[in-house]
C-alpha cells in the first residue's frame, strides 16, 4: 500500500514538474517566434529599402553598363576611375575648387567627399569646408581612356546651424 501511494506522488510529482518545464518552454518559444517574425518584417522592410536605394546607381543600371562595355570599357575599373578623377580634384593650388562653386568660408579648403555615379552621364557629389556643405548634380563624359570631362549643372549649400 505505501508502495502504491509513493509511486503515485512520484507520478504526481513528475507529472507536475513536467507540465511546468512545458509551459517555460512554450512560452520561450512563443517569445522567440514573435521576435523571428519581428525580425523577419525587419528584413523585409530593409530589403525594399535597399532595393529603392539601389535604383539610382550605375551598379545595378544595366543600361548604363552596356553602354560602356559596348564602347570597350570595363566597368570593373571605369567606374573607380570616374570616382578617382573627381576626388584628384580636391589636391588644387589656391582658394577655388575646379568644381564646387563656392569658396571656402574656414581655414580648410572644399572638398569633395562623397561620390555617386548615377548612370553613363550623371553624377552626385556632395562638399565641405568642414563647416560648410553642400552637393551638387554633375554631368561627365570620357574624352579619352584616361581623360574625363566633368560639368557642373546644379549645387546648392546648406546653411549652416549654429
């Protein structure tokens, strides 16, 4: 008799604990499926956003691409010598930028920093003093295998915040 009443408390007993074990870990896992579905909308949405961002960039314009590969350039080193030739022209003598429009109102030079080749012809690229910024649109267009000629169409500068 007492060995059938200890082995039902022990049933009772391992019954209890494993019920209380299950319940932690569905409720665990409940949690994690919330955060992987939280995760997965995450993605989701910067996967669109990346998408968006990638449209305007000469990388993903195939157009733009077999315009140069029809022409004889490779893209693989075309498009960081673009980028080159506008940044070899931060390393100038006086106070005028061959291309940014305004002078510089600190004790720095303008420069330009960032570069982003649009397609065959366009370019964006922003400027600063280290106070002062601002960006411009350009146009460009290969004279030679090594010579580029850049115009500038709009700018703008920001006004500064004190």
């Amino acid at each position: 008799m007492y060995l059938f009443i200890f082995s039902v408390l022990l049933i009772i007993f391992q019954y209890v604990n494993s019920k209380n074990i299950l319940d932690v870990y569905e409720k665990d896992i409940n949690i994690l499926k919330e955060k992987v579905d939280k995760y997965e909308a995450e993605i989701s949405s910067l996967t669109e956003k990346n998408s968006e961002l990638m449209h305007f960039n000469i990388d993903n314009d195939d157009d733009a691409l077999t315009y140069f590969e029809d022409r004889g350039y490779d893209t693989e080193t075309l498009i960081p010598f673009i980028k080159d030739e506008l940044y070899k022209l931060n390393v100038y003598e006086g106070d005028d930028h061959p291309i940014v429009p305004y002078a510089s109102m600190t004790d720095s030079k303008m420069s330009i920093n960032t570069v982003k080749v649009l397609n065959h012809k366009w370019i964006l690229a922003d400027f600063t003093d280290g106070k002062h910024w601002g960006q411009m649109f350009l146009t460009y267009e290969i004279i030679d295998q090594e010579e580029l000629k850049f115009k500038l169409v709009e700018y703008f500068l920001y006004r500064p915040s004190y």
